[in-house]
C-alpha cells in the first residue's frame, strides 16, 4: 500500500510541474504563431473558419516541441521541491532506494515517449501539411473582391467591367469581360447587355444574357470569331492555380520510407529524409534520457537547495541536447553514411553521460 501512496504522490508532483511548465512554454511558442496567423488572415482577408483550422493544427507541433522541456524542467522542479523539504531525505530514510523513487517518473517518461513517438510520426507531419494547405489555398485566393460599378475589377485571368450593379438582386447591367491570358488567341472578350453576378468566397458566377463572344487569333489577327448568345451561364474562380511541392515535415515516416524506396532520389533528399526520420523519434525517446540525466542531478541537491537551482541546470540539460542534435543533423545532411545515427547523438551522449552521473554522484 505504501508504494500506491508514494507513486501516487510522486506521479502527482512531477504532472502539476509538468502541466504547469507545458503551458508556459505551450502558451510562447504558440503565441509567435498565432501572431503570423493573424497577420496572415489579415492579409489574405480568409474567414474566422480559416483562422481557427490554422490555430488547431499548429497545436501538435507546439506540443511536440514544448513537451521534451516541460517534462526535463518538470523533472529537477519536482525533485528539488522535495530536496527543500526534506521529502527525499524521508524517503531514504524510510527505506526507499533511488530506484523505486524513479520509477513512477520512468512510468511517466515512458508514457510520454509512446505519446511523442506516435505524434512525432505521423499526427504532427499530418497537421502540418493542412496548415500549409490553408496557407496555400489563402495565397492563392483573389482578396478583397468588392463589385462595384464602372470599375474594372481583376480576377486574374478575366477583367470585369459592370455599368451598373443592383446589390439587392445583383442585377447587373451592361457585362464587360476581357481574357488577358488566352492561348491561341490575342485575347477574349464577353459582353452582355444584362446578367446576374453572384460572389462567394471562391468564385463570381455570372449569368449573361443578350451578349457576344468575341476572341481574335492571334496567328491571324485581322480574323476573329463572333458568337451571340441569348443566355451564357459563366464561373470565374478566385483562386490562383498554384503548384506546392511538399516539405519533408509534412509527411509521415511511413511516406518517407515509401519514397526512399520507390522514388529515384538525388541523395540530398536522401540524407534529409533519413535525418528527418532519425530527429523525430529522438524527440520521441528524449523525456527517457533527460529523466535519467536530471535524477542524479536532482538526488544531489541538499535541503538547503531552491528552485533555481533545478532551472539553471535544466537550461543546461536542454541547451546542451539540443545543440548536440543540431550539431547531429548538420553532419547527417552532409554525410550520408550518418544520416541516420547523426542525429541520435545527444541520446547517447545523454546515456554515457547518465550512467557516469549515477555511478560518480549515487555509487550506483
């Protein structure tokens, strides 16, 4: 019974630092990317909708960046709250060797870690390409179209002229429409004497009546075809064709297997792929290796320790591991005989360095 009562206790110390960190963290990075939505938005005049699909799927990979520090700083806040106060001494006393105190923080790490992995390796590349999606499709939107009368009005390809414009039928009169980019021809005209106009958010639908076609040929301009129409049903898109070449982040592991496989890569791409893949997963595993660094650090501290003490050393721990993982991937682009355990270099950095910690400073 008393080890349910202690796990529980541990558990529940280091999970309020934990959420309490994550949010801090959480709340800054997301914030930088709320602000660029916004702009964004605000730029590309895209609707309230646009706004919060963006803002939801930034969440998993503010999480996935966030959770390794939170759970690293979680973990030295938790054990020196309990150094102040005297609790690990307590434990010793009472029997508890430094293991079974770890254990309900490795149960944690490991939960973690099996969230992370999944995450890292398929749900955050996934959100990130929606997020690139709805970037792409705003770009690529016509803004700002207001239909107003004897204005030209650019639609991309088409320039739209309107006499007059009863808003409350949309009934216009006197249609002017001009292709500026037409193949085979100098350019394409359509002119009505009347027609509906109805705007959405991603096209003009144009019901003409009474008009003319004309488009002249541009290997023979004196020549040009002619057709009258007593009713012409037309749709001008507000949306840019535009060709978006995916980015590795926004694909899943499984995909970067599949086109390392099937696809003749050059082996840049190759070696991207492969640092890609082995970076993700070290996130993955990183909450285990920082647990085991931080507890010899943690088990050290006196009674007279405070806080920040635990936060200075894990601005160090967190410095120090991601420094060793850029320093990783650089070598793993550039080298392709170590793209894959190129980046795996602050995890085994982190276990020779945790087994000196817990032999040097706990004679275990």
């Amino acid at each position: 019974m008393r080890v349910s009562i202690f796990t529980k206790y541990i558990a529940k110390s280091l999970l309020t630092f934990f959420i309490g960190v994550l949010g801090v963290l959480t709340f800054v990075i997301f914030m930088n990317q709320f602000i660029r939505i916004l702009d964004m938005a605000m730029t590309y005049g895209t609707s309230f909708g646009w706004i919060v699909s963006s803002l939801l799927n930034v969440l998993p990979n503010v999480f996935c960046l966030s959770a390794p520090m939170a759970f690293q700083i979680a973990i030295l806040l938790t054990l020196t709250n309990m150094s102040e106060h005297g609790e690990l001494i307590a434990l010793r006393a009472a029997g508890f060797s430094f293991k079974e105190i770890i254990r309900p923080l490795f149960i944690c790490a490991l939960g973690l870690t099996v969230v992370m992995f999944v995450m890292q390796n398929w749900l955050t590349p996934r959100s990130y390409k929606r997020l690139l999606d709805r970037r792409s499709e705003a770009r690529s939107k016509i803004t700002k179209v207001n239909l107003e009368p004897k204005t030209f009005l650019n639609l991309g390809e088409w320039d739209l002229y309107l006499e007059s414009l009863d808003k409350d039928t949309d009934v216009a009169r006197q249609i002017h429409l001009i292709k500026k980019e037409d193949n085979g021809a100098l350019s394409t005209k359509v002119n009505a004497s009347s027609g509906k106009v109805i705007l959405t958010h991603t096209a003009i639908g144009l019901q003409l009546k009474d008009g003319q076609m004309q488009r002249l040929d541009d290997k023979d301009p004196s020549s040009f075809i002619a057709a009258n129409f007593d009713e012409y049903i037309m749709s001008i898109s507000l949306l840019k064709a535009q060709y978006r070449r995916l980015r590795v982040g926004e694909m899943s592991t499984t995909k970067l297997l599949r086109r390392m496989r099937q696809m003749p890569l050059d082996p840049e791409t190759i070696n991207e792929y492969r640092t890609e893949i082995s970076m993700r997963n070290v996130l993955a595993f990183s909450p285990i290796v920082l647990l085991f660094v931080s507890c010899p650090i943690g088990f050290s501290f006196g009674k007279r320790t405070n806080k920040g003490w635990g936060m200075l050393f894990s601005v160090i721990i967190i410095f120090t591991f991601y420094l060793l993982m850029t320093l990783g991937l650089s070598l793993g682009k550039k080298y392709g005989w170590i793209a894959y355990p190129g980046p795996w270099l602050p995890i085994i950095a982190g276990i020779f360095a945790a087994r000196y910690l817990w032999k040097k400073r706990l004679n275990i």
